[in-house]
C-alpha cells in the first residue's frame, strides 16, 4: 500500500492537483482512533490558533473522524490563507530538503496512513 501512495507522490509535479486517495476502512478506522485521542486532548494542550482553526478545518476540508482530509482540500484552504500548500512525497526527507520547501511555503506530507499495529 505503502507503495502505492509513493507512486502517486513520485508522479506529482508541481502546479497539478494532488491526486485524491482512496483510503481503505481499516486506515479510515486508524485515523478515527487518532482523531478521537487528539481530541480529546485538544482543550487541555492546543494552542489558541489551533482551536480557532480547526472547525473551519473541519468545515472545508472535511476533517472527521470517518474521513481522512485529502491534501488537495487542504492546500485549497491554506493557500488563499496562507500562501501555503501541501506537496506529496514518498517519505522522510533531509532537513535541508524540508526547510527549502518551508521558504517557498510548501509543506510537504506523505499521504499513507501507518498500519494500525504501529
């Protein structure tokens, strides 16, 4: 699977829409665990503007617990906001490589969901 999802980041160039993902039920399930535990430690260690944020997340980016947002949503609600947008890749890359991509407000992201054995 893991394959799969880097194919699709390997692929992507720049300017193009991100592919969406047809994420399986079981990433869907391991992603509601993880948003559930997040939440429910939101109110006592979030910061302020992540609290502001994240209904209006939720709102155009379709952040549930039952649906892993695609990051083509994601870059359409950060960019005219921020001026920044998500680029896939297939994995961890250098520092270097990480920070270069923040100065041209590209914050690149693997789009896999990790096994729910992890």
């Amino acid at each position: 699977r893991r394959g799969e999802l880097a194919d699709i980041a390997e692929k992507y160039k720049f300017g193009e829409d991100i592919p969406y993902i047809e994420y399986t039920e079981e990433e869907i399930s391991t992603w509601g665990a993880v948003y559930d535990k997040l939440e429910s430690l939101q109110k006592d260690f979030a910061c302020r503007e992540y609290v502001d944020v994240m209904p209006l997340m939720v709102k155009h980016c379709g952040y549930s617990r039952d649906r892993i947002p695609q990051a083509q949503d994601i870059t359409n609600f950060l960019m005219p906001r921020t001026g920044f947008q998500l680029r896939p890749v297939t994995g961890l890359l250098s520092s270097r490589d990480f920070l270069n991509g923040l100065a041209f407000r590209s914050f690149f992201s693997t789009q896999y969901i990790r096994h729910s054995s992890m």
